[in-house]
C-alpha cells in the first residue's frame, strides 16, 4: 500500500475532462464504437484497406481513420455511405406497433426491380421479426 500511495497520482484536469466527457457521451460513444468494429470486420473479410475504403465511400483518409477509431459522431449521411460499401443495416427503427424483436427496414426501389405491383409514391417494407420471419408490404412513402 506505501508503494501505491507513492506512485498514485490524482487525475490531471485534462484527465478529469476526459473522463467527464466518456460519461456523457457514453451511448453514442458506443454506438461508434460498435460501427466502428462492424467496419473493421468488413475490411478483415474482403481484405480491403483503410484507403480503398475511404475511395469507395469518397472520403478522406484521415476521415476512416477518425470512423475506425470509434470515438466519431457519425451523421446519418456517413452512417449510410457506411452502409452502402459494406451492403449491410447499421442502424435499425424499432416498430411500436409490431412489439419487441420487430424492425422496419425501408427500401425504396422501382417497380420494375421488384414482383410488388407498385403505384406512384409507393416502395415497400420488410418487416423482420426474429420470431417469424422476413414479410413484405407495399406501404406508402411519407411526403
């Protein structure tokens, strides 16, 4: 315990600061944390590099560096450029009124890229249910 008491130091205000802000941050400190891995399993997988990415989503270099260190406020638009070079949902909306394990995810395509008989202003919803399954609706597109 005297060795400890020799070595322990207080924080430093830049310390206390930090730690300040880790904890008011927390939720979407970790939400980018978890992006950030799903993005570094990616380029494991597909034996891509930080560069190729940044190319592929045009951004700077130093910009995946930022997303990849976890700590960065993602917007929904570099959340969803995100998404679309590793082709997978990073962010999913809870559905009220289809209870708990449900989500709606939106896809808007044109009729002729899907069997669904579409009218203007429609697209369609796959509601996912971890209990039943994958089913498709036509639903109108809020304006």
């Amino acid at each position: 315990m005297k060795r400890f008491m020799e070595v322990a130091q207080p924080a430093s205000e830049k310390e206390q600061e930090e730690a300040k802000f880790r904890d008011e941050n927390r939720d979407w400190l970790l939400k980018s944390s978890l992006i950030a891995l799903e993005v570094r399993r990616y380029l494991r997988l597909n034996g891509m590099n930080q560069n190729q990415l940044a190319e592929r989503m045009g951004i700077s270099p130093a910009m995946v560096t930022k997303l990849l260190s976890g700590k960065e406020n993602l917007g929904l638009k570099t959340i969803c450029a995100i998404e679309k070079v590793i082709k997978a949902d990073l962010l999913r909306i809870p559905c009220d009124e289809r209870g708990a394990g449900t989500y709606v995810v939106w896809k808007i395509e044109e009729a002729t890229n899907s069997k669904l008989d579409f009218e203007e202003g429609q697209s369609f919803c796959k509601i996912v249910d971890i209990n039943k399954g994958i089913t498709t609706k036509k639903k109108d597109i809020a304006v």
